[in-house]
C-alpha cells in the first residue's frame, strides 16, 4: 500500500471501530453519510496527479476483483453436480436462475460464501442480509418482505439451526397464502457455532467434539414439519433439484419450503 494511503473504518457503533480489521483511522458516523462527505473532501484538494493515479488504482482493483470473482465462479462449476450439495456450488446455482426482481433473503449464516458476489442485487429492496450476531429472523422477514411487496418473487434461504428458532412462522405463511419461497440449507448442524469455537481455540476445537452442535438423533425433517404447518415441502439432493424448486416455488401462488441437503463434513481452517 502507497505510504500516501490510510486504512479507515466507519461504522455507527463504537464497539465496532477496529474491533476486526487494524485501523490508522477511525471514524464514528452514518457511513452513507460520512463517505459522501469524504469524497467531497478529497475531490477538492487532490492534485492531476493524484487523480491520475488513483484513477489507475481504481482500475487495477476492479480488474483484481474481477479475476477473483472468475476463479470463485470456477470453483463453484466445479462442484455444480457434487451429492451431497456444496454450499458454494448452491449459491452460485441460485445467484444463476434466481429472476432481476427477485428479493433475496439470506440467513444462510456459514453457507453464505460467495452468495453475495454470486446474487445481483439492483435496488435497495432486493437484499436483506444479517447484521449482526442474532440468528432466527429470516423465516419471518422473508413473510413480512412479500407482503410488502406483493408483487416480487421473495426467495428466503435460511440455515437449519436458524429455522430452528421461528419454524413457526411457516403456519403463518400457510395461514396467510403467503407465496415465500423458503430454502433450508440443511446441514445437520449449527455450524456456525463450530466455526466461532474453532476461532476461538475452544475446548471442542482442541479435541474435534463439538457438544450439542449437531442437529442429529435424530436429524430435523423440515419436510414433515412444514408440511404439518400447512406449508407445501419438497426434499433436494443438487443444486439442479433447489434451482428447479425454486423455479416453480416462484411461479405458484402458494407458499413452498425446499430442503437442501448439503454437505455436513467441518473442517476447520
């Protein structure tokens, strides 16, 4: 990095400021706010040069960041037919098929890498994502979205230890003929919590046993329990089966919840 340049964190909570990421500046504000600021403030003072050259920064890191992405696409290709389902592999699938309009809800949680690279996202209400540390809210954001904007397909994909936290808010859905489609990224466990124990040096990441962290013995059948909530469910094994699920969730009227069976190996890194 040019010794001309600063590495800045803005964020709105305190907490945050270089909680994660080492920063020579901190700045504690609106973000949207503050870099418009930002920007103006350094459109005023910079020189040709400068211009030149950040210009030129500018481009090298949008094509860096194209190459990444291609290599990450590949990847995923990769596994594009792999049984049990690769996350990566599944993102890619649904960022491939999923319509311009469609609003994405993503709680996928530890299955999310390279969703948000994968999904186009157009208009401030084609996303929502997590921001925090709290699971459980996807199921019913993802009604509460449709019901705002009834006429948009709403594609919810939520992990399995996150539906189990408002599974109920399928009977709503089915009570109400609210046309979500739902997406159980089903790996048997609340891996996420493997991951943050795995980080942390944990007991259970010293000796590879994570209590209480597999969903298991036995495993959750969303299926039957959607079903029983009054909502349509069908089981997928690829990332073809979800991509075609989730085409005809999108065409019907009616609210439908897809398990995905997806690969429950951990390994830590």
């Amino acid at each position: 990095m040019p010794p001309s340049l600063k590495v800045v964190h803005i964020d709105t909570d305190p907490w945050e400021l270089g909680k994660n990421y080492p920063a020579e500046v901190a700045i504690l504000g609106d973000i949207k706010a503050t870099l418009t600021d930002l920007l103006t403030a350094l459109e005023s003072r910079m020189t040709a040069a400068q211009r030149t050259a950040a210009k030129a920064r500018s481009e090298a890191a949008r094509a860096a960041i194209a190459a990444e992405l291609e290599k990450l696409k590949a990847r995923a290709r990769a596994d594009a037919a792999a049984v049990p389902i690769k996350p990566l592999a599944l993102m890619h699938g649904i960022g491939e098929m999923l319509p311009a309009d469609a609003v994405l809800i993503d709680e996928s949680v530890s299955s999310s890498p390279g969703l948000r690279q994968f999904v186009r996202s157009d208009d401030p209400q084609g996303f929502f994502g997590l921001r925090g540390g709290g699971i459980g809210w996807g199921l019913p954001a993802a009604i509460g979205a449709k019901l705002a904007l009834p006429d948009r397909p709403v594609v919810a994909l939520i992990g399995d230890g996150s539906a189990m936290y408002t599974c109920q808010a399928l009977w709503t859905a089915a009570h109400e003929s609210v046309a979500v489609v739902f997406v159980i990224i089903n790996n048997a466990s609340y891996r996420i919590l493997k991951q943050r124990a795995n980080a942390m040096r944990a007991h259970a990441a010293q000796t590879d046993l994570y209590v209480g962290m597999d969903l298991v013995n036995p495993r959750v059948d969303f299926v039957g329990l959607a079903r029983s909530l009054g909502v349509a469910a069908e089981r997928a094994t690829t990332v073809a089966g979800v991509c075609a699920l989730i085409k005809r969730g999108i065409a019907g009227k009616e609210p439908l919840l897809i398990d995905a069976q997806m690969d429950t190996g951990f390994k830590p890194v």
